[in-house]
C-alpha cells in the first residue's frame, strides 16, 4: 500500500511520476497533499535511481488550486496559525522548485490558482489543448502570493501585472504564448510527448543537471556587465571540468560510445 494519502507515485525506468490523487476534488491542495507532495520530493531527491521527475494529476484536472473546505477552515485560523499554514504550501513550491531533478509538469486540464502555481514550479510545462490556467485570488479577496515569485518569472512582470489583477482565464494557446506553458499537443500524444523529454533530459549528466539548475539561480538576476558573475562563471565551469563527470563524458564522447550515466538506463 502507497505511503500517501494523496499521492501515487509510479516508475518507469528512471523516470518517477507523482500523481496527484484526489480525482474526485480535482486534486485540490490541501494541508495534505501539501505535505505529502513536498516529502514526495525531497524523498525523490535522495533516490540515485530516479533521473527525471514528472509531476501528474488524476482525474479531469491537473490541480484545481485550493481546497474549499482548507480555505474554510483557514479564515478561521489565526494571524499566526495562517502564516505557518502558507509557510507550508512556500515550503512545498520550493521544494519543487528548487528540485536537484528536472520536473516536468503534465497538464491535461484546468490548472487554476494554485494549479498554476505548480505549473510554474516545474522546469518544463507541457499542456493539452483543455488545460486552462487562472490567477483567481483576486476575485475571492486574496492574492497569488505564495505562487507569485514563480508564476511572474514564468510569464514575466508585464503579464502577470495584467493577469494577477484581471484573473482572466487563460486558455492553453495563450499559456503557451505568455510563457506559461512550453508546448501544446494533442491529448494522445501528451504522455508520449513527456516521455520524450524525459528520456532526452536523462541523457545529461546527474550532477550536471542539478548544477545546470543551481548555474541558472545565478544568472537570473546577473548581467554579462556584472564581473563577479562572469568570474563566478569561469570558477564553476572548471570546476566542472574537473570532476568524474565531466571526465566520463568527454571519454565517451572521443571514445564513440555512451557515457556510463547513460548505459545505467
């Protein structure tokens, strides 16, 4: 039997997908799924054998963003009980986030306020054309705050100046066209579509890939005018160069063959 309440969590190769299962509720987020989603991925995170992470839903939805019966009982809570509530759901983005794994998100329906949120944590978004995304706070007297960091990044300032305040739909096409989303395919071609990425995404090197990701949290704010960045650089492509990794992969390439990262597939 699963450890989780909320999760099911399946294995294909290297590749691990965490389905959201609350299809009946439209995996809508709750102090549970919360927590199980985010030791979900910090379990992920110690599993040598899992290369690439894919982040699902069960049901209609992809995440109908808050539970009404969670968002009932918090507007009873305390100031202080409601910030430990919302230091959760941060904790669980983060974890996401700043996973040391590619994530990609599979969105085949409505990914709504929270939904969105998640969206936007993930490295690579890809959607059906009945996937539907909202920044819906506004209209029931809250923000997107917890999710804003990582939804504006996605679709950047001038965009979610428009959608955090209009809480507009956002219809698959216009997802992909504001950044919100990568790609946009048919519905029987979406988890052959995931598969691909992340069989190609298990092509790279493991450490690289995490530092790939930790090179990308320095750049975002960087400029090629900034010469610490640029020193920071060059510091961490040698010292890339002179790890196992890099030595594996360089042999391999001049050898013609596999590097050994990949023969463990």
């Amino acid at each position: 039997m699963s450890q989780y309440q909320t999760l099911d969590i399946h294995r294909s190769g290297s590749t691990a997908t965490v389905w959201m299962n609350r299809p009946e509720l439209h995996n809508a987020l709750n102090e549970t799924l919360i927590a199980e989603l985010t030791a979900a991925f910090k379990a992920l995170q110690l599993d040598d054998s899992v290369r690439v992470i894919v982040l699902a839903g069960h049901g209609k939805s992809f995440s109908a963003g808050a539970d009404l019966d969670w968002m009932r009982r918090a507007a009873g809570y305390s100031e202080a009980e409601n910030l430990a509530d919302a230091q959760r759901l941060a904790a669980m983005l983060k974890a996401i986030y700043r996973s040391q794994k590619p994530v990609i998100a599979r969105i085949h329906g409505p990914a709504i306020a929270g939904g969105t949120g998640l969206a936007t944590v993930c490295d690579i978004a890809i959607a059906t054309d009945a996937a539907r995304f909202g920044l819906t706070e506004v209209r029931l007297g809250l923000i997107p705050a917890t999710i804003g960091p990582y939804v504006a990044d996605a679709i950047g300032w001038r965009q979610a100046r428009r959608y955090f305040l209009s809480a507009e739909r956002i219809d698959a096409a216009t997802a992909a066209r504001i950044g919100l989303v990568h790609e946009v395919v048919a519905a029987d071609m979406l988890d052959q579509r995931i598969a691909d990425i992340a069989s190609e995404l298990a092509k790279g090197a493991p450490r690289a890939l995490g530092a790939a990701k930790d090179l990308l949290a320095e750049l975002h704010e960087g400029s090629p005018w900034d010469d610490d960045l640029l020193a920071d650089t060059a510091s961490r492509i040698a010292s890339t160069r002179s790890g196992q990794e890099a030595r594996e992969g360089l042999a391999a390439f001049f050898d013609k063959r596999p590097p050994a990262w990949q023969q463990e597939q």
